[in-house]
C-alpha cells in the first residue's frame, strides 16, 4: 500500500508539472504595433535618396578614396564584421544541437569491489559456479573497457530547439544589419569631416586675404600720419584689428589640424595630411530626392533593420524559455565492445548495443525555469521598446534634416546678397579714406562686417552640406 500510494503521488506531481507547464506555454507577451507617421516632406525632387549608392551621391573623387580607405581599415568596422562571425558560430551551434549528439568513445576504469556489496557477493558467487570457464571469470579489482559510439538526442516535441536556432539566425541577420548601419554611419562621419575640412580651408583663404588687406591698410594709416591726415588713435585701431584676424588665423589652421586628425584616425591610419579639393560654392552632392518621402522608407535604415530582428530573435528566445516548463523526451544509446579484459575486446562475444528513451518533466526546478522566463520575458519587452525608440529616433533624424536643408537654403541666399552689399561698402569706404570724405572708423568696420559675413557664409554652406551627409544617413543610404 505504500510503494503504491508513493506511485500515485508521482503520477500525482508529474501531471501536475505537465499541466502547469502547458499553462505557462500558452501565456505570450501582448504590445501595441507600432504606428509609422502620417508623412514627410522635402521641396526638391527625383530620385530616392536611400536607394542611391554613396559614390553616386558624393561627386568628388577624393572623398570617395577616402571612403573606401575606412571601409577597408576603420576599426568599428573590422569589429562589426567579427560580430558577424560571432553571430554565424552560434547559429552553427544551434543547429547543431537540433541534431543527435554522436562520440567516438575509449574508456578503461578499474573498481575494487567490497566484500559486503551486492556485486561484490555476486562476481564471488558467480565465479564458483562450475558454468563459468576461467577466461570469463570476474577478475577483482574489476577492470572495464568500452570502444565504440553513444548517441543522446533530445526529441524536439515543443519547438524549444527549433525556436533557439531561430533566434540564433534572427541575432545572425541582426548582426549583419548592424554592419550595414555602422558602414552607413563610416561614410556619413567621413563626408561630413571632410566638407568641414572645404569650408576651413575656405575660411582660411578669407582670412589671410583679409590680413593682408588689413596690413596695407594699416601702412596707409601710417603714412597718412606721418602727412598729417590721421592720428595714433587710428594707427592702435588698425593694428588691433590686424592683430585679431591673425588671431583668428591661427585658430582656424589649429582647427584644420584637430579635423585632419580625427579623419585619420577613422581611416585607420596616424596623423598625416589629408588630400582635398579646392573648395567650391558649387554642391559637391547630388541634391535629387524625392518630392515626398514615405514614412515606409524609415523602415530601411538598417539600424531599424537590426532592431526587428532582435525583436524576433526575443520572440524565439521566449518561446523556447515558455517550452522549458513542458516535459522533454530525450533517448540515449551506445554500440560498440565491451569487455572486462583486454584480449577478448574486439571479438564477436563482447558486441553490445543499448537504448533509452524517457520522459521529463521539471518538478524541483520551477524557481530557475520560471526565472529564465521572466527574464526572456523583460528581454522582449526591451527588445519592442528598442525597436519603437529607433523607429522615432529614425522619423526625428529625417524630419530635423530636411528642415535644415530648407532653412540653410533660405539663409545661403540672404547672405550672399548681404556679403556682395558689404564688399561693394569695403571698396567704397577705403575710395572714400583715402579721398578724405570717410574716417578710418568706417573703413575699419566696413572690413570686419564683411569678413564677418564671408564667414558665416562659408559656415552656413558648410551645415547644409552636413544637413545633406545627415539626411542622407538618416535614411539608412550608402550601406550598399
């Protein structure tokens, strides 16, 4: 009655872990979709901006050898695509558990056997016996040796298996969309150091010419006062300005080298000088996009590519965790020689063969499986709250971008109208110095409201150029 009341406790805790296995396998995470904006919008075009392969979009030729030089040599880049080896050696490993595991197997062991056990009165009794010859009597120590194969697989009846390789693949393409938004984010980050590089050097060309303006005009000072047509009040004016705009000089050649620097370090490469065109007010970037650009397009940049596979890789992962509370059928087996002496080993006497086959199902270990759950469980949360974060992230990116463009085209056009004014009013003041009809005040303003405003135009320049590198990222081109 006993042994058959304990049978029945077992039968008892076995459904019992079954059906609350099954309980918690049909439990699955409910989220909200997620909702693309209405639309966007840009003034200009024709041709879709994220389908266009970076060396259409950027013209210059040194630029494009300098993208090709990161490519080849950035670090992030030789990291991401390590990442993806990473990635592709777990999804070997996952498919390799979805099948048997098969070893070649050569074991020897050795056991004294102690008189009072059960196999040690049995092995004595049994070499009395007058049936068993010397050769097979049971040697004490006893000695065993096994040369052949054993096999264990589990029987995948849930999926658990199934769905781990699915993740692993998922986390595979993940890896391999992360590479495609590291290279897009390399030929961004190149671009946009390298107009910057243009529009210092454009500013450094205004600057210089503006010194050496600036000295003539402190000469003519000087000898205006030696004539008696200026005092030393305009001559200190003069100088200081002199002195400021060398000033300047110098900050701008130190700024040229701070970016020199960090486009060589994303090349791959230690300080050196940096190779470039003379700058030009003409666009170096082909400006054809399209006229409406459909939220459905954000779902191409390949960091949101990436964030919905790691989505569906947590989904994988969850489903084999919510498994892990059902039974699992696992079966064994071996064949080969099995012997307790060495000579007769490899005969047809000591042939063996086994199997096994059984079920189980977790009855002490609900705290860790329950726990691996709930963690699986939070890493899908995380994962769809990662996915909506860069979907927003992405609409900001591309909105902000094109009204920058919009606004800095705005800007360009007032100040070239406004630098061409200025420079008219330089030439005119310096007419009007030396005629006597302007005190050195107006001319010395008239010269700083001009280098000025030739600065602010090359920098406004500059930010739409990098409006243009930005948008172009932001729409997940040049990964190609």
């Amino acid at each position: 009655m006993r042994i058959s009341g304990i049978v029945h406790k077992i039968k008892f805790l076995v459904l019992f872990s079954m059906l609350y296995g099954c309980h918690t396998y049909n439990k699955a995470p409910q989220y909200p979709s997620i909702k693309l904006p209405e639309g966007l919008s840009v003034d200009s075009s024709k041709t879709s901006i994220d389908k266009m392969q970076w060396r259409t979009f950027f013209t210059d030729t040194i630029l494009i050898s300098l993208i090709d030089e990161a490519l080849k040599n950035n670090p992030d880049m030789l990291m991401a695509t390590q990442r993806i080896e990473l990635a592709r050696s777990f999804l070997m490993q996952s498919r390799g558990s979805y099948l048997p595991y098969i070893s070649a197997d050569i074991s020897a062991s050795t056991n004294k056997l102690g008189e009072y056990t059960a196999d040690g009165v049995g092995n004595f009794d049994s070499n009395l016996s007058s049936n068993v010859p010397d050769d097979k009597k049971i040697p004490s120590p006893l000695t065993d040796y096994f040369m052949g194969l054993r096999s264990s697989w589990e029987i995948d009846i849930w999926g658990k298996l199934r769905n781990l390789r699915r993740a692993a693949y998922a986390r595979f393409v993940a890896s391999e969309k992360g590479k495609h938004w590291v290279t897009t984010s390399l030929v961004a980050h190149v671009a946009s150091l390298y107009y910057t590089l243009l529009a210092y050097d454009q500013e450094l060309m205004i600057i210089q010419k503006n010194v050496e303006l600036q000295k003539e005009i402190l000469e003519t000072i000087k000898n205006l006062k030696e004539a008696g047509k200026a005092n030393e009040l305009a001559i200190k004016q003069s100088t200081a300005q002199y002195m400021h705009t060398q000033f300047m000089e110098i900050l701008i050649k130190q700024n040229i080298q701070k970016t020199e620097n960090e486009l060589n370090n994303l090349l791959g490469r230690y300080p050196q000088p940096i190779q470039r065109i003379d700058y030009d007010a003409q666009n170096p970037i082909a400006e054809n996009f399209l006229k409406s650009i459909p939220p459905s397009l954000l779902l191409n940049r390949p960091d949101v590519q990436q964030a919905e596979w790691e989505l569906k890789a947590s989904e994988k992962e969850l489903k084999a965790a919510r498994a892990a509370f059902l039974p699992s059928l696992a079966i064994s087996a071996h064949t080969g020689y099995n012997a307790f002496v060495i000579d007769p080993l490899l005969s047809p006497a000591s042939f063996v063969y086994g199997a096994l086959a059984g079920m189980s199902a977790p009855l002490l270990q609900g705290r860790r499986i329950k726990a691996n759950h709930k963690a699986a469980l939070a890493r899908n949360y995380e994962a769809y709250y990662a996915y909506q974060k860069t979907i927003l992230n992405a609409y900001k990116e591309v909105q902000t971008n094109l009204q920058k463009i919009e606004a800095y085209n705005k800007a360009m056009k007032l100040k070239e109208v406004e630098v061409q004014i200025l420079t008219e009013g330089v030439v005119a003041s310096d007419y009007l110095f030396k005629a006597g009809y302007a005190s050195y005040l107006e001319v010395i303003f008239a010269q700083k409201n001009v280098l000025e405003a030739e600065l602010q135009l090359v920098d406004t320049r500059k930010e739409k150029y990098l409006a243009l590198v930005d948008l172009y990222y932001s729409l997940g081109g040049g990964w190609q």
